[in-house]
C-alpha cells in the first residue's frame, strides 16, 4: 500500500474554484445547492372578473366564501429530523470514521476506509474484455479474484471524459480502490487519510440524482462517496 502524500499548499477556495474547469464546477455547484422550492402564485391571478349582471333587477346575492382551516402541523424537534436523515444514510456514517482522499481527473473525491478493502498501484495490465460498457477498464487477478476495473471518471462525470474507451484503456490511472472480491475503481493518484466526524460533512439524505454522493466534507470541499450506492448503480445500468 503506498505511502499517503502530504497535503498540498493551502489555498482558498476561491482560487481553487476558480481554477477549476467548468465540468468540475457543476459538480461541486449541484452538490452544494439546495433546490429552492417555487413561488407561490400571486393572489392577483387567482381572483376572478366580476360579470355584469344581465338586467338591472336582477339581484346578485353575495357569494359565500368557505376557507379551510389549516391544518395544525406537528413540530418536528432537532432529535426527529437527525433520526430521519441518519435513518437513510449508511451505517458508516454514524460515528466518526477515518476517509481516504483521493484524485479523479484532477476532482479530489473521499472514500471511507471502512468499506475499502484494498488500495493498490496499477503495475500489470488489465485484461480486457469484449462488448463491455466504456467504463469497463478490464479484469485483473488481484489476490487470486478477479476483478473488475472501472474508470471511475466515466461513471461520475462523463462529461469530463473525452478521450476513447481504448485510449482510457491504456492509459489509466495509476491506482486502484478494490471495494470487494469483484469491483475496484481506478484513480489518478492517493493524497492522505483523514479522520472524519459527522458534524463535518454535509450529508445528502435524499439523494434523486448522483446517490453516490453522500455528503460533501464542508472545509475542503469533497465529495464523499457511498462506494455501495455507486456499485448498485452500476449493477443496475447492466440489466
């Protein structure tokens, strides 16, 4: 297992931001923001226009206007609402646990040590396999299993791959992340472990979009992955 790098020289995150490209930035902009809920039609337009009546005698009575009454709704205390979102977030992240930095394409993304099972460096080729999907790096014998090598790039910002599935290929990062007996991700480089308390993530626990994305670590700014959220995904995009 290689040795963890040392932090790079701070810089803030403006500048960092800033030299970010415009696919990264939408990755980090769609993690980081709330979706805000729409406005509320104007009064104005849900009032209706007054009809002249049709002959001077004839007497329009006032029309009766019933509103319901609004319903009580009951207090969610601060106890109820970290039940709900610990309740849909996985058991890791429960307790303070140890993560493992890591680099994408030039993205720093974090994994939690607990569901890692191994961290190795890229030395044989993979084999590879036809009629695969393009994020399909190749079958490797890593402790008599084999397993599967996906480019994680493709799998989680597409967008930001434009070179050929052959290419990748041949061309792949220098790591891999073994997750289980038959999946591993590749990454460009290993930077440090740190360790992780709840309060310092800012957890997704309803996740429509990116369910890999479980939170993001609020004082760098990294995404941290739900490696069994981004495994099902991939299951399910094969049937």
């Amino acid at each position: 297992m290689p040795q963890p790098l040392k932090p790079q020289s701070s810089k803030s995150v403006e500048t960092a931001l800033a030299e970010s490209d415009e696919a990264v930035y939408s990755l980090l902009e769609s993690l980081l923001q709330e979706v805000e809920e729409a406005p509320a039609q104007p009064l104005e337009k849900l009032q209706t226009t007054l009809v002249e009546p049709i002959a001077e005698q004839l007497v329009v009575e006032p029309v009766k206007v019933f509103t319901e009454t609004p319903i009580q709704q009951e207090e969610v205390t601060e106890t109820q609402l970290e039940e709900v979102i610990e309740s849909s977030l996985p058991d890791w992240t429960q307790q303070p646990f140890s993560c493992l930095l890591f680099d994408v394409e030039g993205v720093e993304l974090a994994v939690p040590l607990p569901v890692l099972r191994s961290i190795d460096v890229w030395r044989t080729p993979a084999l590879p396999m036809p009629a695969q999907p393009d994020w399909h790096l190749g079958v490797m014998k890593h402790r008599d299993e084999n397993i599967v090598i996906v480019d994680t790039a493709r799998v989680i910002m597409p967008e930001k791959v434009t070179e050929s599935p052959e290419y990748r290929r041949k061309h792949h990062g220098s790591h891999f992340l073994v997750i289980d007996s038959q999946w591993a991700f590749s990454c460009n480089a290993i930077k440090e472990t740190i360790k992780i308390s709840p309060e310092q993530v800012r957890w997704r626990p309803q996740r429509p979009n990116r369910n890999w994305a479980v939170g993001t670590l609020i004082d760098r700014l990294c995404i941290l992955m739900d490696t069994e959220a981004l495994i099902k995904q991939i299951e399910s995009e094969q049937k």
